[in-house]
C-alpha cells in the first residue's frame, strides 16, 4: 500500500510539472512535512557539471509541496539561479529554500534537468528551520549509496537520457547519481531553434533573434539574465496575429558579450541598430523586467523606432521606493556568496547582477519624451511598490497602469490567459 501511495504522489507531480517545464524533466522523492507546515523548508544537494554550464543546460534543485489527496500544490520550487551556486570543474553547492504550505502533506525534493549536458549528484540533505531549531528530515537514500535508485523516481523523461550510479565522481561515499543527457535530441522551442534562428552583428556583439508569424512587428525583450524563451507562454498566442521577433539581450540566452560595462542604455543601443539593420520602424514592443526598463530607455532615445509599448514590472531606478528591500537583500547575498567563491567581476552572472542593483537611473520627468502610447503593468505582488508603477505611468504621456490582482512579477508565465489578453487588447 505504501508503495501505491508513493506512485499516486509521483503520478500527481508528473501532471503537474509536465504542464509547467515541458522538455525539462526531474528526478524527486516525496518526504513527510505534514507536522511542519507553514514553516521553513531548506533544501541542500551537491551538483558536478561534466561540461560547463550553458543557458539551456543546466541543474537546479527543486520542491514541490503535495496534499493530502496526492495533488500536487502550486508550482515547482526551483532555484531561481542555477549559476549562483555554480562552480566550473568542481562540486557546486547547492541550496533551496521556501515556506511550506498549510495544507501540504509531502514534500517532493529533487532536482530539475534541462538541455543536453551531463552532470553527477550527490548529498541531498532536508532541514526545517522551527523557530531557533533547525531540524533535519531523512531523505532516503541521500546520497545514492545504495544498490539501486530506489527511493527515487524520474518524471517526463526523455528516452534517450540514461540515469545510472556512479563510483567515478562522488561528493561523499562511494556513489552519485550519474544524469546523461548528451544522446538527447532537442526539440526546436522558442528560443533554441536552429532552422529559425540567426544571429546579427550589433556593437561589438553577436545577437541572436528569431521571427515567427506575419502582420506588424512585435518586438520581445526578455528579463536579466533570461533569454526570450521565458516568453514561451506568449509567442504562440501573439504569433497569430504578429510577426514576433525574440531577441537576446547581449550576453544572455545564445548572445554573445564583450568587455564593455554593461548598460540598460547599451542595451537599448542594441536594439536600435538591431532594428535598423532589419530596417524596421514604428514596431510594437512587449518588454518584461529588464525587458521593461530597457524598452523604456529606447522610447525616450529612439520614439521613431516604437509604435506602442506594454512593458511589465520595469523600474526607473533602485531605491527603497522602487524595489522592495527583500529583493536588495536577496541580491546582495548573491553578490556576497560569488565573490566569497572567487567569480570573477568579468563574469555576465556577475555583471547582471551588479546591473539590477545598481541602474537603471532614469529621471522620472525625461519619460515626457516617450511618445508611443504605454501600457504599463506589474503584479499585486511584484517587487516594486504600485506606487511606482503608477508613477511611470503617470509620467509618460499616454500612458496606462494595469495591475494583475493577486499575481507577482512572473505573471507572463503564471497568468499567460490573462496577460496574453490584456497585451493583444492594448496593442489592437
């Protein structure tokens, strides 16, 4: 009986994450939280990349909360970051942390797999924080030790990805998990398609874009340290009706980078001459995060470029007013936790980290140059106050707020029906 209940919880996450991840797949096991509920959960594991980390290759470990009917809770908990914990040629540390939910029964902890690369794992620990106390929850066979991979189960595995122990790369012990992905054949997606994709020399730097559909020019500009295919809940709805250009920010996704300092202005240059080499005027522009002050700044600089703008979750600057302070503090940790390993200041992990903390710097009266018509969204919870996003929309002269009730700053990904809507009536 214990043995059905288990594959009824796995059954539950495969609906659940296969909804969300598509081509990604994890490996987890549900753990027992019951008594624990609302208070904090942290995750640890060990991770080797066999190969260096890419943008569509990489490992991050992951929680998702179950209840008591064996539904799985909301969405994956995944590291936000898999190259904050990074370390090339050598044991990464991993560390996951969040809040379990009222009505969560397990706990399904594992890690979440992407792209073609190869990787060992290893030492997977559970802790709850209980006020001062912090209490460490058995994972069953944590650190792969055993003779077989039982307790742990893989979901929306590809056929050709060989999961297997290991005696030639471990952490502690004897064993790993050893993660093949190197035979898998990936499909084309937005943002990883060869037949569609090509890349333009712009400032120094090679950009990568892809166009889909026909009709006005819709121009997508991703977040920091994303590419465009955090915009995957997006292209096949807009695509209909526009002919959408996904672009790279330099140095993010497939864009290649340089040694100049890294700018929302520079990047707003970028698109400009990117836009002129296509010799495209007037186009529509859908901005998200960075996407959305970078969109801003090529408003004010180029009007003649943009059409109509509808950006999400931008900011003029960063200050207690504009950005949350948890969001700083979380931030600065990571900027803390990389230089205690030693990466590098040229790093682009680095670099667009140091960007969010330090810019953008816009004065909030020169937003009266932007003459396309603005929509200017952001989330109940997002992590800047509405007051400032009220204050952008203010600012620009024909300019429009839009606040999702109850969503956060990925709304484009967690609310695609409604944000897809409102972005198609606006630009319509």
């Amino acid at each position: 009986m214990r043995n059905f209940h288990f594959k009824l919880i796995i059954f539950i996450i495969l609906l659940s994450f296969s909804k969300t991840f598509g081509q990604y797949f994890m490996v987890c096991q549900p753990v027992e939280i019951e008594k624990y509920r609302g208070k904090n959960f942290i995750l640890e594991g060990k991770i080797f990349y066999n190969s260096e980390i890419k943008n569509d290759s990489w490992v991050v470990l992951s929680a998702l909360f179950v209840d008591e009917k064996g539904k799985g809770m909301k969405n994956t908990i995944n590291n936000d970051d898999a190259q904050a914990y990074y370390k090339n040629g050598n044991w990464s540390s991993y560390q996951l942390q969040g809040k379990i939910e009222k009505k969560a029964k397990f706990i399904a902890v594992g890690i979440t797999v992407a792209g073609s690369g190869s990787y060992h794992v290893d030492d997977f620990k559970l802790f709850i924080q209980d006020g001062k106390n912090k209490i460490e929850i058995p994972v069953r066979n944590a650190g792969f030790e055993d003779a077989s991979l039982t307790p742990w189960q893989a979901q929306n595995i590809d056929k050709d990805t060989r999961l297997s122990l290991a005696n030639d790369q471990y952490f502690s012990g004897k064993q790993s998990l050893f993660v093949d992905n190197s035979n898998v054949k990936m499909t084309p997606t937005f943002g990883n398609n060869k037949e569609n994709g090509k890349f333009m020399d712009v400032n120094g730097v090679k950009l990568y874009y892809e166009v889909y559909g026909k009709g006005e020019p819709l121009l997508l500009i991703h977040g920091n340290n994303s590419s465009m295919a955090s915009f995957n809940q997006q292209i096949d709805v807009l695509s209909k009706k526009y002919m959408v250009i996904g672009l790279d920010s330099r140095g993010q996704g497939k864009s290649s980078s340089d040694d100049q300092k890294l700018t929302y202005e520079l990047m707003a240059d970028d698109i400009n001459v990117f836009l002129e080499k296509i010799n495209l005027k007037k186009v529509n522009i859908l901005g998200w995060s960075d996407g959305g002050n970078i969109a801003v700044i090529l408003g004010m600089e180029h009007p003649d470029k943009v059409k109509k703008m509808a950006i999400m979750g931008a900011v003029l600057y960063n200050n207690e007013t504009s950005v949350f302070p948890e969001i700083n503090k979380i931030l600065n940790e990571q900027v803390k936790e990389m230089k205690k390993r030693g990466v590098s200041e040229n790093d682009m992990n680095y670099r667009l980290k140091i960007l969010l903390l330090t810019e953008p710097n816009i004065n909030p009266d020169s937003l009266k140059k932007i003459q396309a018509p603005t929509l200017v969204m952001a989330g109940e919870h997002d992590v800047t106050p509405e007051k400032h996003t009220k204050l952008i929309a203010e600012k620009i002269p024909n300019g429009k707020m839009l606040i999702f009730k109850g969503a956060d700053h990925e709304a484009p990904s967690k609310i695609p029906e409604k944000f897809n809507q409102a972005v198609l009536d606006f630009f319509e």
